[in-house]
C-alpha cells in the first residue's frame, strides 16, 4: 500500500501545519489548564478547510483521502502537544 502523498495532499499538509503554529499551539496549553473547549479554534479550522477533509468536492468539501485527513489530524496533535 502506497502512503506517499501527491502534491494536492502535500499542499494541505503544508496549509495546516501553518495554521496549527500559528494558531493551535498557542492556545493549546489554556484550553487544556482550563479543561475548556477551544470555540475560537472552531472558526479558524473551519476557514482552514478542517471540516470538509473527507467530504466529497460535489458537496463542497476537498475529497481527501483518509491518508490525507490522518495527515492533517496528526499535523494539529503535534501542534497541541508542543504547546508550551
């Protein structure tokens, strides 16, 4: 089984590893203090595409894989864990 990514899924891998640094860790470490539910990352992933991974492109999501939405997951949980 190939789990090389093509360039669509390296670019999305790319979008979110720069939406996770520069928005997701930092309010990692709060949330998880708190034991709060981060509501203000709900947008930003949303406008990120985060949502719309697996939905098919007819329905207007992006159509990807699981390889690439496991990408995308692993990608924002390396992010909340190097929250300071």
């Amino acid at each position: 089984m190939d789990f090389e990514l093509d360039k669509r899924q390296q670019e999305l891998r790319e979008k979110f590893r720069s939406v996770a640094a520069s928005t997701v860790a930092e309010h990692a470490r709060r949330h998880d203090k708190d034991a709060s539910v981060p509501t203000e990352m709900m947008e930003v992933l949303h406008k990120a595409g985060l949502f719309k991974l697996c939905a098919p492109v007819e329905l207007g999501g992006n159509g990807s894989s699981f390889v690439s939405t496991q990408q995308q997951l692993a990608v924002d949980s390396k992010a909340t864990r190097a929250a300071p």
